[in-house]
C-alpha cells in the first residue's frame, strides 16, 4: 500500500492547473474585468474591480475554475442600485455568455463560459467590522490568505479541497452543508498542511475551536458561548463570525471518518471516487423490494425558489414530516431529498414499514395514581376508536384503539391535501408549492421518477446503497 504521501503526490499532478489552463481561464477574467471597469467609467461611477475567489489566490483545481469578481462601491450607494442597474452592467460586460441572475442578500450574476463560472458580484469598500452585506469581507478574505500562503501550501490547499469533493463534504450551501474554500484554506494555515490537517481533525471534538489569529486565546469558552457550534472555525479577517457556521455535524463528522480512513489506508479514491453503476429500471425495483422496508417519496414543483432557501425549506419540511409519521406510530430509519434545484424536488422516506397492525395497545397510569386514572378512563371510554377495554394488566390500566392512520401513503397524502402540510409544519414556501401539485409515491412506483427526472436515477442510486464510496470493504 502506498505512503499517504506518495498518494498526495500522485494527486496533486492531475489537479494542480497548467500553463495553457491557467493563461485561458486568466485571460477570461481579464477581458470581463476590462469591460466591466469601462462600463462604470462610461456610466461615471466609482468603483473597484478585483478578481476575488481561489483563482485569486491560486488554490483552483484543474478543470474546476471559479472566476469570481467582485465589484466593490461606496457605501453611500443603496442596495437598490445592485438590482435597478449593477445587474444591467453585468450583463453588458459578459455578453456573449450564457447568464442567470442569482440572489443571496443581494443580487448578482452567474455566467457559463466554456464550463468555467464566472460570477459578478457587487459589495461595498468599507473597513473591518463595518460591513454592509456579507460579501464585503470577500476582499480581506483573498488579502488574507494571499499574504500567508506559500506555493507549498497553495498545493496543499488544492489537496484539502478535492478531498473534501471527493468525500462529499465540500461546499457551504445549504445543499451539502459542508465547508468552503475559505474554510480549507485556514485549515491548511492553521495546522500547516493537508495531512497534517487530517490529523488535526482526528482530534477534534464537539466545540472544537480553531482559531488562527489567537483572538481568543485563552478565553476559548467564551468563543464556545459566543458561537454555540460544534465546529468553530474564527475568521481572522472578523473575529465576531465563525467560519464553520455552515459546516452540519454530520458533515463534519464524515470529514473526520474519511481522515482517519485515509491516513490508515491512504487510496486516490478519496479524490477522485468512481461512479456508481447506472441501474436498470427492473434492477432499481429488484434493489428496493428486495431491502424489506417501505420507501416513500413526496414529489413537488418548486419553480422560483433560489437554492439556499429551497433547500432550508426541504430541511425544515423533512423534520416536520418525519416527526408527523413518528407521531403515528411509524419507525423512520432515514430520509433525503433531491431537487434540480429549477423545477423538481423529491422527498424521500424510509420506513421500517409503510403499514401498521390497525389496534395499538394505549398503556394508561397505575392503578393507585388516582388523579391520572379518572383522565385515562375518561378519554378512553370517550373514545370512539376504542376496540377493547379499558381493563387492568398488571398494575396499570390499558386499552386497545383502532389506529387512525396504519397506512403513511395515505397518512401523508391527507396532510399535504390540507394546506399543503402547513399545519404539520411544512415550511411555508413549500406548502405553497405542495398545494399546488404534489404527489406520494412507495416502492416500484420510484421508478417513474427515474424516467422522468434527470439526476434522480443516480441519487436514488447513491441513497440505496448508503456507504461512503472510499470506505474499504476489506478492512
């Protein structure tokens, strides 16, 4: 088996750009860089232009370039300025470009040029602690970093990051809830490399504080109680906001298993993980009526909705259902979602059975507790779902009631029919949508969705089988 080292050294060759990359991916930037500083002019506003982002600072991945340009005004000019003529600007400077207008706190442009992406993002010139939105740090993060990465270390950020890919961890959307390159980035600074990083993460515990300015050194409790996260990470360029606010524990915590599974047994398949083989449609319907539990997918149009506050809306919805089917009775072992992120969006559920016995046994007070016994007796003998009793078993009064709900396909089906879920705690955006088309589906009916919705196939893929794809099976 390979050192680690060996492994990194191998990987590195395919993700570090070359020449010929880099000259093409700069010259792009450049030339809308150009357009967009003679626009302004010609517009008679004042106004920065800086190329932002890992291509600023050297830490892209070959084949992965973000061009991210920022644009950066007084802050005497309104946010309304960004909407009413920064995003015509924008357009006008990558014309020729595919584009679509995009909003975080405020709106900007993302563009496709021969698969590079390029963003034009507005933000204000102000000084440390006097922001105005959240991409005004963007500057002071790219001057941070330039100004303490080495070219050793530009290489070992480029490792941090593809296996931070590779393991599915990468990305501070909501989507993924992982960690941004901004975050690698630190990493790398703070412990003084890619393995060494690994090794860092192997000890850290739930309020782990990584802090590489030593603004809170010593006084690392109060970073605890300032933050109240599992991962704090404290941005050097604003002491006051954590890094790693993005980053779920689940997240993290695979981040940690993928570290201690490399360092044992050190594969480029942490990089660089194969494809899962495409099934068929009878092989998916083989696959999921051969696991013995019940898969249920809610299926909706969620036409309109950025990608972050889609995918806060599926978390919300997603718990909110999950505790409405354990309210009932049903044992949920796990649940996902998968969306376009345009048009579609599916929730999936698994059970440890979609059906229940349709009597529950209701275990009521001990006989002596008589305050509890009247309200026990009373409710039950009110009851009209009542099949048998109430009687006494053991010590305790008991009865047995006639489910409302044994079936979850039409448990579910009734709740969303009824404001679209709103009143069992659907996210209410995506009530909107439910209460305009939904439909649930179980088992083999999953297959249609297949047919339907491109990417779907592949995620269910993935979701059946589960495991990590760079966990080893000879361990």
């Amino acid at each position: 088996m390979p050192s680690p080292e060996e492994v990194c050294r191998r990987v590195l060759e395919r993700i570090t750009p070359g020449q010929a990359e880099r000259e093409r991916v700069l010259a792009l930037a450049e030339g809308i860089m150009a357009r967009l500083r003679s626009l302004l002019a010609e517009e008679g506003l004042e106004a920065d232009v800086r190329l932002e982002g890992s291509l600023a600072k050297d830490t892209w991945l070959s084949g992965e370039a973000d061009v991210d340009i920022f644009v950066r005004f007084r802050p005497d000019v309104p946010k309304r300025f960004f909407k009413e003529r920064f995003l015509a600007l924008a357009r006008r400077a990558a014309e020729g470009l595919k584009q679509v207008e995009r909003y975080a706190e405020h709106p900007y442009l993302e563009c496709l040029a021969d698969r590079v992406r390029v963003n034009i993002v507005p933000c204000y010139a102000v000084r440390p602690g006097e922001w105005l939105s959240a991409t005004d740090r963007t500057p002071y993060h790219t001057d941070f970093v330039r100004s303490h990465l080495d070219e050793r270390l530009k290489g070992e950020v480029r490792l941090l990051k593809k296996f931070m890919k590779g393991i599915g961890t990468y990305g501070a959307e909501l989507r993924v809830g992982g960690f941004s390159g901004y975050l690698c980035e630190l990493l790398v600074l703070y412990y003084g490399g890619f393995l060494e990083a690994l090794r860092g993460a192997l000890k850290w515990r739930k309020g782990i504080v990584v802090d590489i300015s030593g603004y809170y050194g010593g006084r690392e409790d109060e970073a605890r109680e300032l933050f109240r996260h599992h991962l704090i990470v404290v941005d050097p360029v604003d002491p006051g906001r954590n890094t790693a606010a993005s980053v779920s524990l689940e997240k993290m915590c695979l981040f940690m298993a993928a570290a201690r599974e490399f360092l044992a047994r050190p594969r480029e398949v942490f990089f660089f993980p194969p494809e899962l083989p495409v099934k068929s449609d009878a092989e998916l319907a083989e696959q999921i009526a051969s696991r013995g539990t019940s898969l249920l997918a809610i299926r909706t149009r969620v036409a309109g909705l950025p990608p972050d506050v889609l995918w806060g809306q599926v978390r919300r919805t997603l718990r909110a259902l999950r505790g409405t089917l354990k309210n009932e009775g049903f044992r949920v072992l796990r649940m996902g979602a998968w969306s376009d992120e345009v048009e579609e969006c599916v929730l999936i559920f698994e059970l440890e059975s979609s059906r229940l016995p349709p009597v529950v046994k209701h275990v009521g007070p001990p006989v002596w507790v008589e305050e509890h016994v009247e309200r026990f007796l009373a409710k039950q003998m009110a009851n009209p779902a009542l099949v048998c009793g109430p009687y006494i078993e053991g010590d305790r009064w008991v009865a047995l009631v006639r489910r409302r709900w044994p079936d979850a396909k039409e448990l579910l089906r009734a709740r969303l029919s009824e404001g679209g879920g709103r009143q069992v705690g659907v996210a209410p955006l995506l009530a909107q949508r439910v209460q305009e088309y939904f439909q649930v589906l179980e088992g083999a009916e999953l297959i249609s969705l297949c047919r339907e919705l491109e990417g779907f196939r592949e995620w269910l893929v993935e979701f059946l089988v589960g495991r990590p794809r760079w966990l080893a099976p000879a361990r």
